[in-house]
C-alpha cells in the first residue's frame, strides 16, 4: 500500500474510534456497543485528528494519477473541516435533519438485531445514550457562552422530534418499541429482555430530560435570526459542494431552471388532461384511485419491487452492476424524523445492504406519479448505485475515499442527475411520471433560490410576479414553494426548516446535477461519434467521491 492511501485509510480507524455511531454506519466493526462522546473536548480532539492527517498526507509526493487524487480529496475535505472548526460551527450546528439529536436515535435503525451480541449492542448503545446527550449538552452551553447558538426554529424543531421519539401523543416511544421487539427472538434471555426494556426506560428519561433543557434552558438563549449570512454560508457551501460557488449567479441561475421546468410541466399536464393547467393535471395525479397503492406494506413491496426490476433490465445494458449492488432493501422509516425520503448506504462487506427509507408522516394511499422518479433517486441509479459500486472498488480507490469521501454536491448531484438521465433513457415516457420528475426538478430548482435567498437575505427580482424586490423571508420562501411545488403540506414546512438549518445543502442537488451535465456535455463534444455514455459512466464512477470543484479537473483530463 502506498503511503498516501496508508495515512487516508488510517484516518477511518481514528474516526469509528471517535464517533463510534460512524462506525457503525460505515460497518467498521467493534464500536457497535459504544456511543460518541460530543463535548467541546472531544471536537478538539477530532480537530487534531485530521490536522494530523492533513498534515502527513501534504508531506508525500504521489507516485500516480490514483495516489494523486486520494491525496487531493483528503486535502480538500480536511481543509473544509478544520475551516468550519475553527469557526465554531460545531457549537452553533444543531438542527432538523443531522445532528447528534437525530444520530443518537437514527443509528438504531442500522443495528442488526439477529444474535445475542446484537441485543447486547443494543442495549449497551440505549443505556450510553444519557452520557452522550449530556456532553452535548456541554457544548450546547459553552456556545451560548460563545454567543454561538443555533435558531429558535431549529430548536423548536427538535424539541417537537424528541417529543414523538418519547412517545407523546399517540406514538409509541421509539426506544420502547426495540425492547418490545425482543420478546420475539429465542436469541434474548429474560435478564437480557430485563436489561433492553430498562435501558430503553434510560433512553426515554435522557432524552425527555433533554428536551427540557431545549425548552426551558437553550431556546430562550438560541438566537433569533434564521439566516446565517455570507460568511458561514460560505463555509458550509463550501463543506456541501466541494466548490466556490458565485452565489448571486447561482441564485439567477436557480430562477433560469425553475422557469424551464415550470415550462415543460405545463406540456406534461397537457399531455395527462388535454388543456390542463399543471394544477388541474396535478389534481388528477393525485386524486385517482387507479393511479395510488393503498397500505403501507402494499406500498413498500411496490417500491421493492421497481428496485429490483430496475436493476435487472440496467445491469449489462446501461450500467454494470456489481453482485453485491444487487441488494437492496426499501423500508417504511420510523416516524418523528424529517419527511423526505432518504438513503442509507450498505456496511463495508455488504453484510448490511444499502436501504432506502420512506417516511410516510401518517399516509396511508401513495400516489405514484411521484414516486418513481423518487425510487430512481434514492435506488438504482441513484444513491444506491452510485454509492454502492464505490464500495466495491477497493482495487482502485483508497479506503477513505471509498467509505468517508465525496460531497453533497457529488452524491446528490448524481442522483438528480439519475433521474434526468431515466427520463432520457426513457422510463419516464408515462405523462404521469415524468410530471413527477418534473416536480422533483422544481422543488431542486426552488431550493436553488430561497436557500441562498434567506440565508443571504436577498431581493426576490425586481421582474418577478412574487412579491418583487422583497427581501425573502422564511415565510415569503413557505409560500413560494406550496405554488411551485406539489408536495403535501407538512413536507413543505418541513424542507423550509431543514434549509435554515443546514444552510448551503439544499443547493447541492442542482448545483451538482449541473456539473454531471456539463462533464458529459463536454466529454461528448470531445469524443464526437466515439462517445460511449455507458463507458463514461464507468470511468466517472471509477474516479471516485470528491467534490465538485476536483470533479471538474479529473473529468476534463478523461
């Protein structure tokens, strides 16, 4: 092994070793029992860590194009940590959708439970978790100290999570619910049945405990605004896509792709219902029983089941799809979490597969005009293909690269990307579906806009038909996107505090789909006749996870 990929691959020891729940989603064997440690003390510790790395890696000379780009995407990476660091984001970074307020509940969802030593991990895992909640709570008051805090919404937001995590309402307590399930395996002993069901009760306390904390103790002190200005969306852009974005052109740029999807809607819904607005087709697509799945499991076999065939009619035509990518599973999501589907990547060796995630916020009936595209997305060739074959490719890439690296902007741009490209190949010649691929497209495009325009408090265009030269608020962006977009209600809400707390992630998707469209276009123009798009794929994918900046450099050099 060189020594460029024995300092990369080092790092995803040192890693699982400090956040033990990475572990896990990585498949890193041994840290299955322990949970992370979240104090300012343990930030500084990880900070060295990949100063420290950082460090040894910028000191060797690689002898290849392969060692030459492992070299060059840790570098990257690494500067982006030790940048947001340094700036006491970690202090300010509790929010909706990733944090360590959803990272201690979600890691349950990985855990195998088919052995004595699972359940152990398992409940070792539940009764860590008032440790980990209270050295969070450390940080949590060293940034109010700082003046460092995050928003009143975010707060607000996973107080409310919390809450259905602990069984308020009519849900039952998540941690309660694993115990329960227990009962069921020949696997768990009754002191074992006693040990889960009183480590669950644990969990249920620390995390009630911390919601009142939230309520009583941080969100009085969190702070007011919404918007994170200039400077920290700089960084955190930076972080998401691997890229120095010109903010104000992306912002012309994202009303630019709105006006074109909104313009092929208007042909889709012309095609469903002859002299249909896109509302009026929309109404249709929705309210058709002929076109919905009733149930949650007749739904998740549905979804399974487009996966699957997918895969077979792709394999060998437009993709090569390596065995162990095959495999995958698509699931109904707890409940409590944020409700846009999402990807879970498989472990190291495969032994868990990669998953696809539905949250259904209570549904019962799923249209499915939406819904394929959707599947495409987040499975095959989306995430799970992309994500999947690099796991594969342990003969060509590093293991950091394969197991820590890549962006946003690279891994969200390639499944916007997967969806376009299934309408090009044509799996979207049904009106329905590719009014739904369409409707994907404007929620990316809107998120283009009112991200940069509410964390950079920018004026809506002076020749705009909404409310022109306004500044754009959390309010004015809610509004926009419900006319703009066909998402349920709660889902919209949603996503307007997901990006006031992630700030720069929304942008990634069509910022990254603009980049896999560029490279293409500019390798076909270079190949002319020769160009073989399967092929190119191929040697895209190979190049492996990097940001988006790095990306345009190597796919100008193949």
């Amino acid at each position: 092994m060189s020594k460029i990929y024995e300092i990369a691959d080092g790092f995803v020891d040192t890693l699982a070793e400090l956040d033990p729940i990475v572990a896990t989603y990585l498949g890193v064997p041994g840290y299955d029992h322990l949970m992370p440690d979240y104090s300012p003390e343990a930030s500084e510790r990880s900070d060295v860590a990949v100063r420290d790395v950082m460090n040894r890696i910028k000191a060797e000379s690689p002898d290849s194009v392969r060692e030459r780009r492992c070299s060059e995407t840790v570098q990257e990476e690494m500067t982006g940590s030790i940048d947001q660091h340094a700036a006491g984001l970690h202090y300010s970074g509790m929010n909706i959708l990733h944090s360590p307020v959803q990272s201690l509940r979600q890691i349950f969802d990985l855990m195998p439970r088919s052995s004595t030593a699972d359940w152990e991990n398992i409940a070792s895992r539940m009764e860590g978790i008032a440790d980990s909640i209270a050295t969070y709570q450390v940080t949590l008051d060293e940034g109010i100290g700082k003046g460092l805090t995050a928003s009143k919404r975010q707060t607000a937001g996973c107080i409310e999570q919390i809450e259905t995590w602990i069984g308020k309402g009519d849900t039952d307590p998540f941690f309660n619910g694993i115990a329960k399930s227990a009962d069921a395996s020949d696997d768990v002993s009754e002191s074992l049945k006693r040990k889960l069901a009183d480590a669950a009760t644990s969990a249920n306390t620390a995390y009630s405990e911390f919601a009142a904390y939230l309520r009583d103790v941080y969100l009085p002190a969190a702070r007011s605004s919404d918007a994170v200005g200039r400077e920290h969306y700089s960084l955190t852009s930076r972080s998401y896509n691997g890229i120095d974005l010109d903010f104000d052109e992306t912002y012309d740029w994202g009303w630019e792709q709105l006006h074109w999807v909104q313009s092929e809607m208007r042909k889709a819904a012309d095609q469903i219902k002859p002299g249909s607005s896109i509302d009026e087709a929309v109404e249709i697509l929705e309210s058709d029983p002929k076109r919905a799945i009733d149930g949650e499991d007749a739904f998740r076999d549905w979804m399974q089941n487009l996966q699957d065939a997918t895969i077979d009619e792709m394999n060998g035509t437009h993709f090569d799809i390596a065995d162990p990518v095959k495999n995958i599973e698509a699931l109904i999501a707890p409940p409590g979490g944020a409700l846009a589907m999402y990807y879970t990547g498989p472990s190291e060796d495969f032994s868990r597969p990669g998953r696809t995630w539905y949250p259904t916020g209570g549904k019962t009936s799923f249209p499915l005009w939406r819904e394929v595209s959707i599947a495409y997305h987040e499975g095959v060739p989306g995430h799970h293909f992309q994500i999947a074959t690099t796991m594969t490719l342990s003969d060509q890439l590093s293991r950091y690269q394969r197991l820590l690296a890549g962006t946003s902007g690279y891994v969200e741009g390639w499944a916007l990307y997967a969806e376009r490209l299934m309408h090009e190949l044509g799996y979207l010649e049904n009106p329905d579906y590719y009014m739904g691929m369409l409707d994907a497209q404007a929620l990316r495009s809107v998120r283009v806009i009112i991200d940069i325009g509410m964390h950079l408090e920018k004026r809506i265009p002076e020749d705009s038909e909404y409310h022109p030269g306004e500044v754009w608020t959390p309010d004015l962006a809610l509004e926009f996107m419900r006319d703009r977009v066909h998402f349920p209600p709660e889902f919209v809400a949603s996503e307007i505090d997901r990006y006031l707390g992630i700030p720069g992630q929304a942008i990634s998707y069509k910022v990254g789909e603009r980049v896999w469209l560029e490279s293409r276009q500019t390798a076909r123009a270079a190949q002319g006749t020769s160009f073989n798009l399967k092929n190119w794929h191929n040697r895209a994918l190979e190049l492996g996870p990097m940001g988006l900046a790095q990306m345009q450099r190597e796919m100008s050099r193949m």
